[in-house]
C-alpha cells in the first residue's frame, strides 16, 4: 500500500545533519532545505523578515510531506473498512 506513495529520496547525509547539527526531530525528507534556511536565519541574525524563499520552500516540503502521509493514513483506514 505504501508503495503507491514512496517516501522521497533524502538528499542529505547523517554526517551533513550531524555538521548543521540538527535535532533529530527535524531529520526528516525535508532536511536538505532545512539546513541553508538554519545557515540564513543565523546570518541574518533571526531577523523575521530575512530568508523569507527559504522559509517558504521548507514549508511547502513539510506540507507535501504530511499530504502523503495522510493519503497512506486514508488508505490504510479505507483498507481497514473503517472509511467508505
């Protein structure tokens, strides 16, 4: 069934998150836009207006992740017999 919605390809190493030092909360498929957005933010010195792209296209990766994950939960529950 999860063949139907492949996770994608990580585009990052475990050794690169450990250099950005990571948390391992946000070790996910969207990993490799989190990295330059964390290096902008601390160039710019957290400023909320600053790396607006960056923040933009972190967020609609993390969006498009949880979009797949909900078309797996539906199709396991539909699966299940539990949704029509």
């Amino acid at each position: 069934m999860a063949d139907r919605f492949p996770p994608p390809a990580m585009k990052v190493t475990k050794e690169e998150m450990d250099a950005a030092r990571l948390p391992y909360a946000y070790r996910d498929y969207c990993a490799h836009l989190l990295i330059p957005l964390n290096a902008c933010r601390a160039k710019a010195t957290y400023a909320p207006w600053a790396c607006g792209h960056e923040k933009h296209v972190y967020e609609k990766c993390q969006y498009k992740e949880w979009k797949r994950r909900c078309a797996i939960m539906i199709e396991e529950k539909r699966r299940m017999g539990e949704l029509v």
